[in-house]
C-alpha cells in the first residue's frame, strides 16, 4: 500500500524535487523547504516564480520577483544573475551547468563560466528550454517559438504558429519540439522538417508536460484525464489517438509525472489527488486522497519509490509507492 | 470556481498622458485607507514610492487564436496576475496602469477571457482620467481617447481648473455624448475620493446599479467633488437622452451610443437577439449595459458586455410599482441606431389578450 509523508506548508509550491535524494519544496514565496533528517528551509527569494532542478539533480535554478536568479543547495545559496526590477519569469537549464532565464523580452543564457549571452525578442519571451545536447535554446514567444544557438552566431531559427506560446520542451531525442499555448492546445513541430503538429481538444490551457521513459510518449494535463500522446514514430502523434488515463469525472489534471523507466504516470489533480496509471492496460493505483488544491508539481526517484509533490495550497508530502 | 469571496477585485486605470494618472496612482499608494494594492504599471518612472508590490510590465497585447479580430488579451497581465495570485495574502486589491495610448479593451477582456485570472479576480471598474484642458485636442488626433472614454464606469475629469466653465461644459457634454451611461467626477489635482473609483463593482450586475440608481437613466448625472458635498448631485437635464445619444459641441466624436427603452420582453425573443447583435456588431460594440424586464420573470435582469462577450444575470425582484420596462445601452462605432431598436422592440412580449 502506498502511504504518503505529508508536509503542510504555507502557500504556492512551484516545484517539488528531490536533490540527492531529499525532498525539497520551493514556495511562491522565496522559501526553498526540505526534508533532510527533519524539515529544514533556506529563504531565497522575495517572491520566487520560475524553480527548475539542474540536469545533473544538484542545484536548484530559480527565478524570482526581485530580479535575481539563484542557484540553491542545501544551506548554499548563490545568485548567479539580475535582471534590475524586471520579474524572472522562467528559467532553464541545460547540460554543463548552462543556465537560461527570462526577463521581459529578453532571454539570457548564462554558461558555467559565468559569461552572460543575451537574445533580445520583439515580444515577450513566455518559456524556455535547452534542446536535449545544449546546443540550442528555445524560446516559446507570440505567434510561435524561436530557436537560438547558444554558442554559434548564426541565425536564429524562427518557427511561425499564430498564437501565444506560453511554454516550451523539446523531446529527449531533439526531434521534436512542442509548446503550450494560451488557448487550450499544444503545438508540436517536427524539426527536421518543420511539420505541424496540432494537439488540441484539451477543456483547459495546459500547464504541466512530463515525457515518459526513452520519450516514447508525452503527458500532459488540461482535461478531466492525462493525455499521453504516442511520439513512437517519425511523426510524432500525427494522425494517432492519445491515451487518456486516470479519467475522472469531476475535476481535471493539473500536474503529470511520468515514471523514470516504465510507462507509468504519476497523475495529480485540481483537488489534490494523486493516482498513478499505466499506459499498456490503463491500470490506476491511488497514491494520495484529495487534499486542500490542486496538484502542482510532482517528481519521482532515482529509486522509483518515491514521488515528491507539491500543491497551490501548500499540503505538500512525500508518496511511497511501496508503503 | 468563481467564488466572490476569494477573487481580488481589479480597477484599470486609463488616461493620456497629464492627466493625472500618476497622482492619483500615488494616492492610492500613500493615503491611509486601510487597504494594500498592487500595481501594475507600465513603467516605474513617475512613481516616487518604493514598495514591492508596484510591479513593471510591458503591455502585449494577444489575439485569440480563434478567428475573432476582438478576442483580445492583455498577455502581460496574465503572467503578472498570475504570479500574483500566488502569494494573494499580499494585498487586497490590484490596479492596473495602462499607457497613455492604451486600448482598453484587452485589458477589460483578459479578465473575462482567461480562465485562471478570471476564476482569481474579477474586473471591479475601469477608470479613466482626462485632461479637461487637452481633451478637446487629444478627441481630434486619436482614437484612444475616444476609447478610453467610451469604455470607462468612471470618469475624472480632470484640471478643472485651467479651463472656463464654458469649456468645462463643452468638454462635459462630449464625454457625456460619447459615454451615457458612466459616472463622471469633476475634479482637480485628481482629487476624487478613493472610494469613487476603486471597489465600485461596476461589473458586478447587481452592485453596478446599487451604488448608481439612475444607472442607465439617460440623464446626465454627475457628482462634484471638487465642492466636499456628501451627496450627489444629479442634474436632471430636460432633453430627450434615451434616443440616439446626444450631440456633442465638440466634434471629432466618432463613438455613438444608442439608448434603447422597450417594455417587458420575451426572453425567448431577447436572448436570440442579443447573441445574434452581439456576433454580428462585436466588432463595433464597445460596452453594453442594461436592465432587462422579462413578460415571465419576476425579477429584474441585468445584463452587460464587451464587444462579443455578453454577461447576465438576475438581480432582484421587481418592486411594487415600480415600471416593469427595458433599458438598453449600447456604446461603439458605426451602430444601426433604427435597426437596434426595431429589433430591440421586436423582442417586445405580447400581451396575453
């Protein structure tokens, strides 16, 4: 039986992660918390936004509303940038301890050495992300994404769909790039050759993406159930049904985790609940019963035991799948 | 989830530049009423006051991408309310400052529009100020002004003081020819008293024509600060407001509104109707405001709208005697004032006999 380690909180998780194997929980409101022999935080931010783990799971990058990007582990907190009064509005990372952050209409990557690039944009840069080697960035933006090379000076790559493209991630594999939009749809291109990709139907903007083991699918939230959409082939979910799994009648997804290894999902939702459901017969398991809101962050393991979750209203914990 | 209790109410601030935004803004700042605001402003700049909850953002403006040339959305204050809200315990309420040539209506409409910022906040009043000195000029070289105006609940008119009362009443009737149904404040030094413009709940239905019972009149009305009187003052001016709107001395008006009065109505006629109006003259429609009597409803039913988005809803019930008739306001450009109101009295219930 699963049995869950609760730990309440005071206010909006931004993400919930595990750093060498402790949970840790970084608030809206600048704490970065953590369960390591006891509950322990560390301030940041006045006012955080944007929290991502670096690739390597030691460092937490985050972005705030005083302008400043930290990078945080443990009792060590180092700001790595500033963006004078701008909000830090999302950050990305990528391998070799590159870093990426926005500030209105301007994305900076940051490299390890501490030499600052910076890509100015006509409009705001909404998300970010680093393609799966580092060598590009992305940048989701109005009427469709931008991909930068971080080191080269060549030209960025423009990629038009009209809209807001309010988030961005690209597929394990680098074949693949797919936003999150203002209206209730992602948008997916295949890079090689620019194909569309439209994945819509969704009741609800989307907010929460994971890729499955190897990127053979990807989740997403926005309706009463996970949808995984199949990337197998070389086109992506082209023409192809996704899967809806955890469907529930009464309230809707908000936050998708998929399984480091096996194509399962850990599935969180508006009221807080958390179930798991495999993506071969449909299975679900309960994790969590509904708590005070809605799920906002959800990680797993490198034992695949444990998922750390975080909610809007701070009753965070600590699930163990095997009990 | 649209619980009133937790949603933070949002007043928008508009107004050209030098009229008196900022000092305003910074009254709402630093007097003591009791209340914590944050701000979203355009630039910090003019602002003399640090406090953490001012905060920059550069106004984006986002088309729907749903075929519609007026889903608008202001992408900024998406991002921005929605980080606020997650930490709401911070303030009370939040004002948003547009630019000078700001449209409006975007920032009206996020918060209908969006989902998340709609289920957080509500859209309590849009204000705008104007320069009662410059206005004149301002209405011949640009649409936003017009804009501005036509859209607002409130309106301070502004820099009384540098203008005759000549002016001040020419400059009067073309905001009143432009906009009927909002309220309008004369004042100085933008010293309207606070709780004028901030928590009106112009766009709550029921609250919008509480706190303004000749709402939709067709009279002019308007209170003078600038005198310290407790009450208001309601000039019953005698001309025929209800029909086309009224001419204004100063031209370059290209905004009309088109007062409509019918008695009870079918709603089986009425909804029809309005949804059909809206679809089609969205586009041209910048609000709507009404009071609707329904032949089989013993309620009142006020409705609203911007551009394409059309809210209703049941107020209270009819009171004995009072005149069970339906009000209509709409405010745009290039309306059909005849056809509006065929239409509009074709909606009309028949009586039973």
């Amino acid at each position: 039986m699963p049995t869950v380690a609760p730990l309440d909180l005071d206010g909006h998780c931004i993400a919930a992660v595990f750093m060498g194997g402790v949970p840790h929980f970084a608030l809206a409101d600048g704490i970065v918390h953590r369960l390591d022999h006891g509950h322990k935080w560390q301030a940041v931010h006045d006012g955080m936004l944007a929290a991502v783990l670096d690739r390597q799971g030691q460092r937490l990058i985050t972005g705030g509303e005083d302008g400043k990007v930290f990078s945080s582990a443990g009792e060590i907190v180092e700001p790595i940038a500033e963006a004078g009064r701008k909000w830090i509005t999302s950050v990305a990372v990528g391998p070799q301890r590159t870093i990426a952050f926005a500030a209105g209409k301007t994305a900076v990557v940051r490299f390890a050495d501490g030499k600052l690039r910076e890509f100015a944009h006509p409009r705001s840069v909404e998300g970010l992300a680093f393609s799966p080697r580092g060598m590009r960035l992305g940048v989701a933006r109005y009427n469709g994404a931008t991909l930068h090379y971080v080191s080269a000076q060549s030209q960025p790559t423009e990629l038009r769909w009209d809209g807001a493209h309010t988030g961005i991630v690209f597929s394990p594999d680098g074949n693949f790039l797919v936003t999150t939009m203002q209206e209730n749809a992602l948008h997916g291109w295949k890079l090689a050759d620019g194909k569309h990709m439209r994945m819509t139907g969704y009741p609800a903007k989307v907010k929460s993406l994971s890729w499955s083991a190897k990127g053979k699918w990807l989740a997403s939230s926005g309706a009463p159930a996970a949808i995984v959409w199949p990337f197998q082939g070389k086109d992506g979910p082209m023409g192809k049904a996704p899967l809806e799994l955890g469907t529930r009648g009464d309230t809707m997804v908000t936050c998708v985790a998929c399984h480091p290894s096996q194509d399962v999902a850990a599935i969180g939702y508006a009221d807080g609940m958390v179930m798991a459901a495999r993506f071969a017969d449909a299975r679900e398991v309960l994790l969590r019963r509904p708590g005070k809101g809605a799920v906002t962050s959800m990680m797993w393991d490198q034992e695949e035991r444990r998922i750390v979750f975080g909610t809007e209203t701070g009753d965070c914990g600590v699930i163990d799948i095997a009990g | 989830m649209t619980d009133a209790q937790t949603q933070i109410p949002v007043t928008v601030l508009t107004g050209y530049l030098g009229s008196g935004k900022t000092t305003l803004l910074n009254r709402i700042l630093s007097e003591s009423h009791g209340k914590r605001y944050a701000v979203i402003v355009n630039e910090f700049g003019e602002i003399g006051i640090d406090n953490d909850l001012i905060v920059e953002s550069d106004e984006e403006i986002y088309e729907m991408n749903n075929g519609c040339v007026c889903c608008t959305v202001r992408g900024d204050l998406i991002r921005v309310v929605e980080g606020l809200m997650r930490r709401p315990g911070r303030f009370d309420a939040i004002v948003v400052e547009t630019t000078g040539l700001a449209d409006p209506v975007p920032v009206a409409q996020t918060f209908f529009m969006d989902e998340d910022v709609r289920s957080r906040t509500r859209l309590d009043a849009v204000v705008a100020l104007v320069d009662a000195k410059h206005l004149p000029l301002r209405l011949k070289d640009s649409r936003e002004a017009e804009d501005q105006i036509a859209f607002a609940d409130v309106i301070v008119l502004n820099k009384t003081d540098l203008v005759t009362p000549e002016e001040l009443r020419d400059v009067e009737a073309a905001v009143r020819a432009i906009n009927p149904a909002a309220r309008i404040h004369r004042t100085t030094r933008a010293g309207v008293k606070l709780d004028e413009v901030l928590d009106r709940g112009a766009f709550d239905l029921s609250r919008a024509l509480e706190n303004d019972p000749h709402f939709l009149d067709g009279h002019d009305h308007h209170d003078h600060d600038h005198h310290d009187h407790d009450h208001d003052h309601d000039h019953h001016q005698d001309h025929d407001g209800h029909d086309h709107g009224h001419a204004s001395p100063i031209h370059d008006v290209t905004v009309q509104s088109v007062s409509l009065r019918g008695g009870e109505m079918d709603s089986k006629k009425f909804f029809p109707w309005i949804e059909k109006v809206t679809q089609m003259e969205g586009p041209n429609i910048l609000r709507l405001k009404g009071i609707i009597a329904f032949g089989d409803d013993p309620e009142r039913y006020v409705i609203q709208g911007v551009h394409m988005i059309v809210e209703g809803d049941h107020q209270r019930a009819w009171k004995d005697g009072e005149k069970r008739e339906s009000r209509l306001v709409f405010i745009g450009r290039e309306l059909d004032a005849d056809r509006l109101r065929k239409s509009f009295e074709a909606c009309q219930a028949t009586p039973a006999n």
